[in-house]
C-alpha cells in the first residue's frame, strides 16, 4: 500500500514485545491508556497505527536505558504504519507523531528509530535544488571527486585574513571552499564583510584562470528573516552557495530557506552525534537524512575513513550508501561530502567502499593546509591520491613517482591531520 507512511524502530523492552509494539502504534494514534467511548472500530480502520512486522533481534543482557526491571531485555526491529491521512506529508506532522512521543513510553529499556519508508506523496517536499550535477556544474567539474577545502584557522580571523587564505586556495587548485560550520556572522568577521573581501578574490581568480571556485559562507541563523538578508547580500555579491547547520536551524528553518534560495545549501549536520552515539537511543542516519534531504540540502557532510571523529568507518560507509540512495527519483540524492581529517591517504580505501563512485566532493582541512610543501602540493596530493584510487594503484605506487603524495605519507601515514 502506497498510502501509509511506516518507520521502523528498534525496541528494547524487558516485557513482551508484541505488547510494546502495540502500545506504541495505540499510543502514538488514536489510542491513550484506557479504553474511549469515540475511538470506534471505524475510526480505528481509518486512523489508527497498525504494527506490520516484528523482527526479533538477540537479547540484551545489560539495559540501554537505566532502568531497575529486571532483564533479560529482548529487541526487535519493529515497524509501524500510519495512514497518510493520520498524518499528512508535513515534516512536523510526521516528526510529532512518530518520533516526538515514543522515547517517553513507559516499559522501553531502548527506542531508535531506524528508518522512515515514505509514500510518493512526500515528494511534494522540493528536494534538492542543484544535488550533484547541478553542484559539478556550479564548480566547473564534469568528472572526478570535487576537491574542497575549508578556512583554517576555523575562527579569528578578519575578513581580509581570510581572503587572502581563500586567494592561497584558489592558486592552490580547489574546486570548493567553504566556512568552518563555527563561523557565521562574529564581531571579528561579520558576514556581510566578509563577503565583500571574499567575493573580489573569487572573481579576479575566475577572470585569469576561467575557473570559478564555490564559495559556501556561513548564514546559520535562529532568525529565519535574519538568514534569509544574509543569503541576500551572498547572492547580490555573485556568491552561489552558502553552508547550513542544519540541526541549529531546524526543519522549519531550512524549510524557509530552501523555498527562496538562490544559493547551493552544504550541511553541516553537527548535533547528529546527540541523536545517535548511544546504539540504544536515537536515530539512524538512514532516518535522520531522509527528512533533509527531502527539505532541501544540496550538499551533505557525511565524514569519511578514518575520520578524526568517533564514528566508525562501516557508519561512514552506510551514510554515503544512504544518501547516495534514492528517495524516489536519482534527483533527491544531495552531493555526498567526504570530510573530517582527509587528507589523501583514505582516498583508495574511500573508493573501493563507496562502491567505486567518484560523484562526491572530498574536504580537506589541515590535509592541504598542513602540507611540508605548502597547500598547493596538498591538493596535488589529494588529486593524486584520488587518480590512483580511480586507477586501481596503491598509494605506494602512486608515490613512488609523486613528490607532493610522497610527502604526505611521510607526514601523516595512519596520523591525522586536524
């Protein structure tokens, strides 16, 4: 049935699970705690939660949540249909209903949510409005990975400090730059100034070389008014993208923006962490980008291998299978973002497990800044890394006969640059 919208959850409880899955279809429908003269068998039929499937997983011995009842604790991955017309396509509709109450039920020792199955009406949403090819053709980029690169130091500098950095970059080689997720509109470097010295310096590059570099400024903002003048004054500049903290400006936010931009959105999803560290509580990623995805996001942070954060490489894996899967049309898949210490020698492993796709944009911070031969040779490195990857070398291989690789495996090896 295309008409009902099913998220799958991974319950943990030390009761039945049958009767959990149950209570939570009731209780986040039209159900409550006892029984009620209005809920009819009709009104059910129509508008209550029905649970579809009960997966059983093995048991656990220690609890996710603390909890004083008594184990064992038994899992399953359940999954539950609402009817499109209990819930309708809107986002906070569907986030309210299916996820806002079930981590408050009594008797769950664990709840996360582990994916939205969502039916074609939810293609109302606009998706992305440039994705991956409108992305390669923002940046002049028919074929290969996007070089990228990012302002470092990450906050302090002026807006003409970090023009001249983004001059250093352009000779450099990138295809993309962006603002550190942390820098957005500071005393030290207010947004609007620091357009005015970046945009100049992108300009006289694109009018010697005939390569125009993506730009991504930093709008994040609480005040949807106050975003939207601030991807204004990028826009009236001649900028075409802007980064967004997508968790700091919620659904809502990005929902404002996304319907008047201009510009190319690159999230940053910094507080996806909080929803997802404890394997007990929260949200996959599979999940969690479904929704941005569907609001708008053009670009996608994601991590990578070996990435200098917590995550696992496998769950980097999965996040760039998920946002490389499409929703319902290969248009709604944003342009995966490979970052967080790179620096060349994840690229071949990068390849092999991102089922040997080159449609991503590769980030560089201290990986091309923290060269020993200068940024120039950090991007020739990375590329390098990247032609060998695609050409089924080693880094080994590709260094022999490449000093600026070399180089950088003599510098880093297994370390990672911040």
């Amino acid at each position: 049935m295309t008409d009902h919208i099913r998220v799958t959850y991974r319950i943990e409880t030390p009761g039945s699970i049958e009767a959990m899955a149950q209570k939570i279809a009731a209780d986040q429908s039209t159900g409550t705690f006892t029984k009620l003269p209005g809920e009819t068998e009709a009104l059910k039929t129509r508008y209550a939660a029905r649970v579809e499937r009960i997966e059983p997983l093995p048991d656990a011995e220690t609890p996710g949540f603390p909890t004083d009842m008594p184990g064992p604790f038994r899992r399953a991955d359940v999954t539950i249909a609402w009817p499109l017309d209990a819930i309708g396509t809107d986002i906070a509709a569907l986030m309210t209903i299916t996820v806002g109450g079930v981590y408050a039920i009594r008797g769950l020792t664990g709840m996360r949510v582990m994916d939205f199955h969502l039916p074609p009406a939810f293609a109302c949403h606009p998706g992305p409005q440039f994705g991956i090819e409108g992305s390669r053709c923002l940046m002049g980029v028919e074929e290969g990975p996007m070089i990228a690169s990012i302002i470092k130091p990450s906050l302090g500098l002026s807006p003409e400090d970090t023009a001249e950095v983004v001059q250093t970059l352009c000779e450099a080689g990138v295809d993309f730059i962006k603002d550190d997720e942390k820098l957005m509109s500071p005393g030290y470097s207010p947004l609007a100034a620091r357009v005015d010295a970046i945009m100049p310096v992108i300009e006289r590059h694109a009018d010697r070389t005939g390569k125009r570099v993506m730009y991504a400024f930093g709008i994040s903002s609480a005040d949807p008014d106050r975003m939207m003048r601030d991807h204004d004054h990028v826009a009236a500049r001649g900028g075409n993208a802007a980064v967004v903290n997508i968790n700091s400006i919620g659904h809502g936010g990005m929902a404002f923006l996304r319907k008047r931009s201009a510009l190319c959105l690159h999230a940053h999803r910094n507080g996806w962490d909080i929803l997802t560290r404890h394997p007990a509580l929260g949200m996959e990623f599979r999940a969690y980008q479904k929704i941005w995805r569907l609001l708008g996001v053009d670009q996608f942070q994601i991590n990578g291998i070996q990435a200098k954060y917590w995550e696992p490489d496998n769950s980097f894996v999965k996040s760039f299978h998920d946002v490389m899967t499409p929703i319902f049309s290969d248009a709604d898949r944003p342009l995966p973002v490979v970052c967080s210490g790179q620096w060349g020698g994840q690229a071949v492993d990068t390849y092999q497990r991102t089922g040997r796709t080159l449609d991503l944009m590769y980030l560089g911070g201290g990986g091309i800044h923290g060269h020993p031969h200068g940024a120039a040779a950090g991007v020739r490195a990375i590329r390098r890394a990247w032609q060998a990857a695609a050409d089924g070398e080693s880094l080994q291989q590709a260094a022999a006969n490449d000093t600026d690789l070399a180089a950088s495996l003599a510098k880093w090896g297994s370390e990672l640059p911040g």
